[in-house]
C-alpha cells in the first residue's frame, strides 16, 4: 500500500491505462427498467494489466466493453483537496438535496469527492440497496430519474447518513486508500461530457491491489465501494431516456 500512496501523492498522480472489461455481475433491473450491475476495468500502471472492480460517478457518459481503451490520472484525495486536481474539483455537489460549493453551504468544494469517496465504500444488502447506492453517488455532481418502493426508502437512507457523515468532516473515515481514475483530457463542463467515464475504488488495506493480481474472492468481499453500476445490457446507462 505504501507503494500506492507514494505514487499517487500529492503534485504526482499515477498515470495509468484504463481498459472496460464489462459488467462483474449479473444484471439487476431498477424500477426505471434500466440495468445496472458492477464494474470490471483493468488498471495497467506499466507493471502489467489488473482487474479492478470499481464505481462510476459521472452519469452522463457511456461506456462499452471493447472499446479502445484509455489513459488517465490515478488520484488521491490529496490531489484533489489540496492540490486542485480532478475535473470535478470545486464543481457544485448536491447532499440529501442540499447544494453546496465553496461559498454555499457548510461545506467546502471538495465535498463532491469526499462525499464519493465515502458512498463508494458503503456496503449494500439487496438489489434496492444497490441500485439505490449508485444512484446517490450519480447523484452528487448531476441528477438521475426519481426511484420509488424499497430502492427510495434505500437511496433516502444513504442520502441522510451521507449527509451526517458530511457534517462530521467525515470523521473516522480514512480516504488515504481511495483512488479516482480521470481521463487525461476531462471536458470543461463537466456534466455535458464525451471522455470515458470517471471511477472511484478503494486499495484493499490487505494490500491487494491493482500493484498486484488480487485474489478473486478478495475482490468480492471488498464491497460496494468497488462497484459501478450500468443501465441496460448494452452497458449504455439509462439507453431508455435516449
């Protein structure tokens, strides 16, 4: 882990090349009738080629597998609340329904980041809770379809520990092993983008990483925060609104 850190510390992020490999799960359908289901990319830092399950958090681009793969910037918190990188770095961000930047708020610009950081490693129980941490996550930095049922009461759950968490300064929350993989190229707004999608995945603190070929059922016991969630098989999220 310390190797991870070092490399992606302040004034150095990693540079690595991302590859989509496609869905890690079977599909779960959302009351919008859109798919969702987690993640596969693999990391490649030069040292070789790891899979990685991990979180999308821009819900405005689409990605597929088998497309040409791309290069980006391994982020650290650090990077970002000290060192103003991130293409969504100071970008308004939206908690429980309260928007909050810089001037607004009792939070400061970095709070969209934070606030991911944090939902990407929450656990899920259920399809509802899946689909509904997903959708708080979108959720911050742009707005998605509404929800309903058991996948509302969920997303309002998360909403309002999300926003308890916020309040704290996220105390007790250790962001020193989150990591946010950008495009080397992000656009200038960035909730009209065209650059492939942005993830977030937490180092496994037992030192599986993407510096090494984890073990698969690690992978799967790493949790939510390693998840992103897709909206139709075509891996197109929310194909239905066009």
């Amino acid at each position: 882990m310390a190797a991870v850190i070092a490399g992606a510390a302040f004034g150095d992020p990693l540079s690595v090349t991302v590859t989509f490999d496609g869905a890690g799960g079977a599909g779960v359908q959302d009351s919008n009738g859109d798919y969702v289901t987690p993640y596969e990319v693999t990391i490649d830092n030069g040292s070789g080629p790891v899979m990685q399950l991990v979180t999308c958090y821009d819900n405005n681009n689409d990605v597929y597998p088998g497309e040409p793969s791309w290069q980006a910037y391994e982020y650290s918190i650090q990077d970002i609340t000290t060192g103003g990188l991130g293409m969504f770095h100071g970008y308004t961000a939206t908690i429980n329904g309260q928007t909050s930047d810089a001037t607004i708020g009792p939070y400061n610009s970095n709070i969209g980041y934070e606030a991911i950081g944090w939902l990407s490693a929450q656990l899920y129980s259920d399809p509802a809770h899946e689909i509904a941490l997903q959708y708080a996550i979108w959720d911050v930095f742009g707005t998605t379809q509404a929800l309903t049922g058991d996948e509302l009461s969920a997303y309002n759950t998360y909403e309002g520990e999300l926003q308890a968490a916020a309040d704290s300064g996220f105390t007790g929350f250790d962001f020193s092993t989150t990591k946010y993989l950008e495009s080397y190229n992000p656009p200038s707004n960035p909730t009209s983008q065209a650059t492939p999608q942005p993830f977030v995945f937490a180092i496994n603190p037992n030192n599986n990483n993407q510096f090494g070929t984890p073990e698969p059922g690690t992978l799967v016991m790493i949790g939510s925060g390693m998840l992103c969630l897709l909206c139709s098989f075509g891996f197109k999220r929310f194909a239905k609104r066009g």
